[in-house]
C-alpha cells in the first residue's frame, strides 16, 4: 500500500505561533519532501531531506529527519495567515526509483 | 522554474462520457510523469507512472482499461478517463520529475477536477 501517515491530521494555532506536523513511513528511502497545497491546487515543493541528512533548514521551515524511527517533522516557525493550507509529506523509496508516495497530509489553519 | 501545465481545470461532463487530461512540461524534458487522484480532504493516490515512449505502469487496483495514459513526447502526458461514471468525481494532479536548484523535485499541474453527472 502507499505509504505515509500524518499527525494531526488538523492543526489550527493563532498567527506567530509556530506550527509542527509530523510524519511516518513504513519503508527506506532515498529522500522526503514536503509539499503544501492550497485547496483546490496543485502541490508546491517546500524542501527535500536526503535519507543521510538530519535536519535542513528553508526560511522559516525546519525539517527533521529520524530513518531509525523512520519519521519525519516539519516545523513552521512564527506561523502567517498565509501559511494556511494542507501539507503533505512524500517519500521516494529505495524500490520504487523515482516514484513518490504521499502522506494523508495535515490541514494547517493559522488564525490572524 | 520548472512548470507543469494541466489542462482542462475544470470539466463536468455526462456519464458515459471519456474525458482527456492534458499535461505539459513547459520548460523541461519529462521523461517521466506521474498521475495522482485526490478525493476531498485526502492525500493524493499514485495512479501511474507514465513513461516517454512506453506503457504506463499502473499501481495496483487502478484499471488500466478505464484510465488510459499515453506518453507520445518528453513534455506531454494524456490521461483519458474512459466511459466516465460519477464514481469518477475526483481531483486529478499530474507531476514530472525535475531538477532545480541542484535537487531533484517533483513539479505539479494545478490539478483537473472532474465532475460526472
């Protein structure tokens, strides 16, 4: 099956707060990424993790990476109304080559 | 930046009906592009793989009759909804593989979302 969990599955915090959803996998991988969608949308690429990198840094994103407990986290610091939207986690495995397979995704809702 | 095109956006049509989804690499050779169905407040579900030149590989559980998939140049991939039904309704996204910024990514379409009547 296609791989991937996310928790929350809903997140609503207040404007500047920071913003950390998380993500499971079930098997090794090459890499993560972390995309956000707007309903309705398309998804947009926000960052990549490489399997031998712990944490990586975009902006006010920060991305951990735990292959032992094969989980991962995206931290939105000082969160913005326009951070509003679903986040989705995706991972391309060892044995899938470059194909990805996506997190059920959190649903971030920033409250001016 | 690497840019995907989808196209149409929107398309409502009769039951019964087959249905083409476009999606173009604007600026980039894809030999490879990937096609995802998404349902209301759910994550996106890997369809197929779409390869340049060759038959899609369709993950299991996805009828190859029904969604059929052609991938005649390296920035063009069609997905033709066959003899729709409303159990179609759905939000179809494609996506190609490209690199930026010295990283390999995947580039979306802003999605098709289909509505069967």
């Amino acid at each position: 099956s296609q791989q991937g969990e996310e928790d929350p599955q809903a997140l609503s915090i207040q404007e500047g707060e920071n913003a950390t959803m998380n993500c499971s996998y079930k098997t090794s991988i090459n890499n993560l990424q972390w995309y956000r969608q707007n309903s309705g949308r398309g998804l947009v690429h926000l960052i990549l993790i490489r399997s031998n990198e712990r944490e990586k840094h975009s902006g006010r994103l920060r991305v951990t990476l735990d292959t032992s407990k094969k989980s991962s986290s995206l931290l939105i610091t000082a969160s913005r109304a326009a951070d509003t939207a679903s986040y989705f986690c995706a991972t391309a495995t060892t044995n899938t080559g470059n194909q990805f397979y996506f997190g059920t995704g959190t649903s971030l809702t920033v409250i001016p | 930046g690497a840019v995907v095109s989808q196209h149409p956006s929107w398309v409502i049509c009769k039951s019964g009906t087959s249905v083409k989804i476009e999606c173009r690499s604007l600026d980039f050779q894809a030999t490879t592009m990937f096609w995802y169905r998404q349902f209301p407040k759910q994550s996106l579900m890997l369809m197929a793989t779409s390869n340049e030149g060759s038959k899609a590989t369709y993950e299991q559980g996805v009828e190859k009759d029904k969604f059929l998939i052609n991938h005649a140049s390296l920035t063009l991939s069609t997905l033709t909804v066959t003899s729709a039904h409303p159990e179609d309704s759905s939000f179809y996204i494609c996506s190609a593989n490209g690199r930026q910024s010295g990283e390999e990514k995947l580039f979306f379409g802003s999605g098709t979302q289909l509505s069967v009547l």
